[in-house]
C-alpha cells in the first residue's frame, strides 16, 4: 500500500516550518555564513558609478561576451586574462523580507511535499522509522545539500557552508518524518 500525499500533511508542514526556523538559524545565529559576503574596498565609489550609469536591475558577468564568436575574439580573451572576472546582481527594489521569508516558506514546503510524494510511493504505512528517517533524509540532502552546486562550480559562489546546510536540513526533513510517518492501517 502507498502513502498518500494526504497522510503526510503534518510532516510536510512542520518540516517545512522547521527548515525556515533551521534556515534563519544559519544564517543569522551561526557563524559559517559569516565570512561568505564581503564589502567592497572602494564601495562607494562603485555605488555612484553604477548609479551615474543608470545600470539597470539584472544579472552582468564581466567580462561579457554576448556570442560563443565573440568568446573567442582576441579582446574578450585578453580581457579575461586580464581581470577582473565575476558576476554583479543588481535589485530593483530592496529585499522585501516578509516577501522573501514568506516564499522560503513555500520553497520548502512545496520541496518537501515532493519528497512526501516520492517517499509514499516507496514506504508503506507503517514503515520502520529508521527507513524513513533514511529514505527522507537522503531526499532531504540531495534536494537541499546540492541545490547551489553548479552556482559555485560557475559562478564561484561559497558553496561549502550551503552544502553543511542542506545536510543539517535533510536531517531534520528526516527525522520529522520519521517521528510523523503514518502507522499501518488494519
């Protein structure tokens, strides 16, 4: 017999609120995103000069090159050697945060209620917590551990303190489950 997505609604959602109280945590009380963002020696001068260029809101690398033919001209190689090389967001308002805590809620509600969805299609009512604290948790961390993977592989995002995260996640994901699963139906 499967798990139904409707028996696994109070784990779904106190996993999800506890991964929002995890995620607040780590960042605000936790030192190991600390050092991840820095400021920039001269920040208000390059303030003012974006600002003077009226660059607008959006995702830049430099230096950019708009074509694969461009990529393989002589001054986009040259300036590549040359540096400096990165990325730049700029927002087009400043962070709401009752918006942005709000969607990580979501985010991890709707996450974990795929991983409630493919744990119920493999443990029946009934399962031995142990295998669902296994089988959640290791959903848990490759949906939460290698989420900014390949942000770090191409954009030299600081990927270590976010895969530490994702596995302290999936093991709450876990456990939460774990002490939640349904019992066997007669």
């Amino acid at each position: 017999m499967l798990t139904g997505l409707s028996m696994l609604w109070l784990p779904i959602l106190l996993s999800g609120i506890a991964l929002f109280f995890a995620s607040w945590a780590a960042w605000m009380l936790l030192p190991h995103h600390k050092g991840e963002w820095i400021g920039l020696p001269n920040e208000d001068a390059v303030m003012k000069q974006i600002k003077s260029d009226s660059v607008a809101p959006g995702q830049y690398c430099f230096p950019y090159a708009a074509t694969p033919e461009a990529m393989k001209s002589d001054l986009y190689k040259s300036k590549m050697q040359a540096g400096p090389r990165g990325t730049l967001t700029l927002w087009a308002t400043p962070p709401n945060m009752g918006v942005n805590m709000l969607c990580t809620v979501a985010f991890f509600l709707i996450a974990n209620a795929v991983i409630a969805y493919l744990a119920g299609m493999v443990l029946p009512p009934g399962e031995d917590h142990m295998r669902v604290f296994r089988f959640v948790g290791t959903a848990g961390i490759l949906t939460y551990g290698t989420a900014n993977i390949l942000n770090g592989i191409w954009f030299g995002r600081k990927m270590v303190a976010d895969i530490v995260d994702g596995i302290a996640y999936g093991f709450i994901t876990g456990a939460i489950f774990a002490l939640l699963w349904p019992a066997a139906t007669v």
